[in-house]
C-alpha cells in the first residue's frame, strides 16, 4: 500500500513543468498576450485594408516600376528596405491569383516581412 502511494511522488521528478513558467505570473503573461495579439491584428487589418484599396496599383507597381502605392504598402506595413526586392518577387508570383485570395496572400507576404 505504501509502495502505491509513494510512486506517483517518485514520479513526479520526470514531469517537467518548466514550460509552464512562474504560476503567479500568468495573469500578467496572459495580459501582456493578449495586448500584442490585439495589436499585431490591428497592424494585419490596417495592411490588409490598404491592399484591398490599392491592388490594382500594387500588383501593376510589383511587376514593373514601384511607385506610391508599395511605398505605402512599405510603411504601413513597416517593411525593411532589406526586405523590399524579396516583397516584390513574392507579390510578382501571385500575381494570377484571384482578387479576394490576392489580397489574403498579400497580407501574409507583407506581414511575413515586417519589422
């Protein structure tokens, strides 16, 4: 009887709760997730907006001479100049895609790139 009592105290040295972090800390962790969360979906809706607006001008800007409209996209997205010739190849590459799947796919490129 004592045998079964004591294993799960033998056990528990194997069951690793690091990951979890400090329990009294969770509030605050969880806040501080849900303050970036709230703004990173913010910063994706402003991006996604401005490409819903402007994809004609940004498609026709990423497969030629880039123009007003992906020096928008640059900044509103907060866009590294390192990362601008790559932005452009990957919005040249779904260029065919369908309007409404351009601009999903184009968020996601632009907020894959961002600072």
């Amino acid at each position: 009887m004592r045998l079964l009592l004591a294993l799960p105290l033998l056990l528990l040295p194997a069951c690793d709760a690091g990951h979890l972090g400090n329990p009294l800390l969770l509030p605050i962790t969880g806040l501080a997730t849900a303050v970036e969360n709230t703004s990173f979906n913010a910063h994706r809706a402003r991006v996604s907006d401005l490409l819903a607006a402007n994809q004609p001008a940004v498609m026709a800007e990423a497969l030629s001479t880039p123009g007003p409209a992906l020096a928008a996209l640059y900044q509103t997205a907060q866009i590294p100049p390192a990362s601008q010739p790559a932005i452009l190849r990957d919005l040249a590459e779904i260029s065919a895609a369908p309007p409404a799947d351009w601009v999903e796919r184009a968020t996601t490129i632009a907020m894959v790139h961002s600072i």
